[in-house]
C-alpha cells in the first residue's frame, strides 16, 4: 500500500504578465511506494508551462524525501532552469533541508523560511 | 664443497633478490621495519612449518595426503594437479596464517592494501627460505651453468609467483577484514552477492558473516588454483606461460595497489570516533542517493556530496569508501582527478596510521600514562564493537 502523501497546486498572481508563479505544496512523505506517481504531476505541470515557470515548493507538510524524489527534484530544477524558470523551496522542515544542504542542491535552489519571502523572490528576480 | 659453506652461500644468494624486492615494494614508502621483519620471518616460519608437516607425515604415513595420491592416482597430469593443489593448499595457507596472526596481535592491517603488503613481504620471506633450499641443492650437484639458471629464475619468477599468489589471497583477506563497511558500502550501490546470500541463507548467518566467509574462500580458491597452475606449467617445462601468468599477475596487483579504495584507513578506534551531525535516516537518504549516482557514473556529483557528507559525518567508512571509489572511477586525466589527488593523498602521516599508536600519544599527551597492556585491551574493545555491528548488520535483499 502507498505511503500517504498529497501535491496540490496553487496559482498565484504574477506581476509579469510573461511569467507563470505556482506553489506546489508537499505534504506527507515521498517514498519509493508514492513517489513516481507524485513527481509525474509535477512533470505534467511543466509540460503544460513550457516558458518561464516560476515555482515554489512549499514543503511545510513534507516529512520525508527519498532518494529517488531528491533526484527528481534536481531533475525538475533542470527542466524549468532550461526554459527560463526558476524553483526555489519554502518552509523546508530541518530534517529535509539537512539532506538538501548535503546533497548541494541548496547551491541550486534556493531556500527561503516562508512563503511570502518565497514569492517575494520570485518576484523580484523576474 | 663444505656443507656449512655451501648453505651460508646459499643464505647469501637467496638474500639479493629479497633486498632488490624490498626495496622496489618499500623502498620509497616510510614503514615500520620491526614489523616488516616480523612477518618476514613469519614467512620463514611458514617453509618450516611446511617442512614439519611433511617430516611428521613420514611417521604417520596413513593420514600422508601426497601418498594418498600417489597409490590412487595414476595418470601423471592429476596426479600432478593433485600433488600441485595440495602444495598450494598448504603453503597458501600457512603464509597467509603468518599474516593473520601477526594482525590479531597488533592491529597490523588498516587497509585492504595493507593486507596485500604485508602477505606479499610474508611470501618473500617464504621464497627466500624456500630458495636457500633449492640454492643449497643445485649447487650440491649441478653445474655452474644450471646454478645461474636456476638462481635466476627462482629471484625473480618464483619469488614474484609466490609474492603475486598471497598478494591476491591478502586483497581478498583485506577484502573480508573490512565486511562491515565493504559490505554496507555495497548495499547502498545495490550490488548483490548471490553466492553471499546463499551462504547467509544455508548456514544461517549474517549477510555480513557470509560476506568475510565467501571472501575469504574466494581468496584461497584463487590463490591456489593459480599457484598449482604455475607449478604444473614449471613440471611442464612451459616456460613461456608461465612468464605470461607471472606478468598478468604483477599488473593485477598493480592495479590494485593503486586504487584510492584500496589505501582507506578503515580501522576506526571507537574511542576516537567524532559524532555524527546529520541524522541516521537522512545519511541513509543521502547514501542511497550516492549510491544511485555511482550507479550512473556521475562520480563527480558523487565525490561532491561525499565531501559534504564528511564534513557532518568525519568518520563515516562507507561514505569515505563511496569517495574513494568515485576518485578510482575517473579518468586519470580528469582535472578534477588530479586537484583532488593531492588533497586527498595516499600517504598517511605516522600517527594517523596507526590507531593505537595515536591514542597512547594522545593520552601521553594528556599526562595518563598507559600501561602496555591496554593497546591489547582497546584493541580487544574495537574488535569486540565491530563484532557486535556484524552480528546485528543484516541486509534484506
């Protein structure tokens, strides 16, 4: 049986009418039972917005990434990176930003405590 | 000739090959001669130990496995490849005994390749008691010529032969000395050892258990294999493949010698051990993923996290052994390659090197004197804690 594990995706208003701004919001724990199935939603998203998309990670729910849902994660930063995106992580839970930092991916993505200061960064790199 | 002269020359002759072979194995590399002389004679004491088993088989011909063959074996090639495994049978074991009592004493062993060095300098000792013999032999009853040839070649072709054949039986000790971290290690890259496993599942032992077993075994399988094949090819006078097998087994060697992997310190004094500052689980989440990316040949993603991952966890062997592997898997020629190789150098300095020694100076440091007899119950300790985790370390296939 699959771990428990929810994405929902929100809009948000964006200050350039170029730039798509979502939040994705994790909750749960990714593992090898879920994780496929979660990242496919999440590669859908990015398939419907090829052009600049703009994504926050919310990841205040999230209890636990494997290893294969941090590979994804670099793999999704690639894609969206590639078409002039950006994402970046919010409300990472210290167990989490612990793997992150050590796997580097910190150096990619960019971490903030809050959704707000999130949004804010997004907005302001456009 | 006087006997007594004839065995000092031949004392003196089997001498020039393991001073020339010393110094080509050591001569550039500090190390503790006390112990290399140890082992040394360990390796004479192996040919006598031979010798022994042979003279007691002559009072008790019944339990005499070389007559045993002899009476039931009649076609002349196994009677040799019987004759030929049962020599390797024994002197295999006996050199490798040397080694593996010398390093439950002292903690000798604290790398793979260090296995390898020690069995190779425990095998010279061997060819060099083994060629006073030969030495004393030929000059006895053969002429000049003969006795160059037969110098010559047992030098340099039987004492290499013999150091190249406990060399590998050392790799795979080593190998089966560091189970607990190797096999970890292995885990995390998703190897599967299915002999392993059916051993852990007949014999109802630890994965890690069968692991050190297997090794082991593997080791004196091939070990023997190669020295009955060397020398029923010297029975056949094939002198040609036996060059080849001596020259492939020198640069098998070589190369493992040279690997990073090989050079890790992987004895750990508990007591010393720093703390870990990232949890269980998350180090779990960040191995499995080095494993994946080691699967993927992104070594230099590899070595990347595994330097962050030391900083957090300074005395992780696994991670270290993840690094080390990464390093051996680049190119030669990588740039990256090259920084990092004189960072993360193969010589170790002289306390580093030596656990034990480390922690007395520390503590002499610190004005406690310890008696000589504590190296014996920390090293008790050390081996007593790892025999712990290999009885609880169990992997699920």
């Amino acid at each position: 049986m699959a771990t428990p594990a929810t994405i929902t995706i929100e809009d948000v208003q964006s200050s350039s009418p170029d730039m798509t701004v979502k939040i994705v919001k994790f909750s749960g724990q990714l593992d090898e039972s879920n994780v496929d199935e979660k990242a496919n939603m999440v590669y859908e998203l990015i398939e419907k917005n090829p052009k600049n998309l703009n994504l926050i990670f919310d990841f205040a729910e999230l209890e636990y990434m494997n290893s294969k849902s941090i590979g994804y994660l670099t793999d999704w930063y690639g894609k969206v990176y590639e078409n002039g995106g950006k994402i970046v992580v919010a409300q990472t839970r210290p167990n989490i930003l612990d793997i992150l930092q050590v796997v580097g991916l910190t150096q990619l993505i960019k971490t903030f405590p809050t959704i707000d200061e999130a949004k804010f960064a997004i907005s302001h790199s456009a | 000739m006087n006997t007594a002269l004839l065995w000092i020359i031949s004392v003196l002759l089997a001498l020039i090959p393991v001073a020339i072979w010393l110094y080509i194995l050591f001569g550039d590399k500090k190390n503790d001669k006390k112990m290399l002389s140890i082992i040394f004679s360990g390796g004479i004491l192996a040919v006598l130990t031979v010798f022994a088993i042979q003279y007691f088989w002559i009072y008790v011909p019944e339990i005499d496995p070389f007559l045993w063959i002899g009476n039931n074996i009649t076609d002349p090639t196994y009677y040799y490849v019987g004759i030929f495994i049962l020599v390797g049978i024994m002197e295999e074991l006996v050199k490798q005994m040397m080694v593996r009592y010398v390093d439950t004493k002292t903690v000798l062993i604290q790398t793979v390749n260090d296995s390898i060095r020690f069995s190779l300098v425990a095998a010279l000792g061997f060819a060099f008691a083994e060629n006073i013999v030969y030495f004393k032999t030929v000059m006895t009853v053969a002429p000049i010529q003969e006795i160059i040839v037969t110098f010559l070649f047992r030098s340099v072709f039987t004492a290499c032969a013999h150091m190249i054949f406990s060399g590998i039986f050392g790799y795979f000790f080593g190998i089966a000395k560091f189970t607990i971290d190797i096999t970890k290690n292995s885990h995390w890259e998703g190897k599967i050892y299915l002999g392993v496993h059916l051993i852990s599942k007949v014999f109802q032992i630890p994965y890690a258990q069968a692991f050190k077993e297997y090794k082991i075994l593997q080791g004196l399988v091939i070990a023997i294999l190669l020295h009955a094949v060397f020398n029923y090819m010297l029975q056949m006078n094939q002198i040609l493949p036996v060059i080849a097998l001596v020259v492939a087994g020198y640069l098998y060697l070589k190369y493992l010698l040279d690997r990073k992997a090989g050079n890790l310190i992987l004895v750990t004094d508990i007591s010393e051990q720093r703390t870990s500052t990232i949890g269980k689980k998350d180090s779990e989440v960040v191995l499995e993923l080095v494993g994946m990316w080691f699967d993927q040949k992104k070594y230099v993603d590899v070595i990347h996290v595994c330097e962050r991952l030391l900083e957090r966890d300074p005395d992780n062997n696994v991670v270290k052994l993840f690094k080390a592997k990464a390093m051996d898997k680049l190119d030669p020629e990588n740039p990256y390659r090259k920084i990092l190789s004189t960072i993360f150098s193969d010589e170790r300095g002289e306390l580093e090197r030596n656990t034990i020694a480390y922690y007395r100076k520390k503590k002499e440091i610190e004005g406690k004197n310890i008696p000589q007899n504590s190296k014996e119950k920390l090293f008790r300790f050390v081996e007593e804690k790892k025999k712990q985790e290999n009885e609880t370390f169990k992997i699920d296939l």
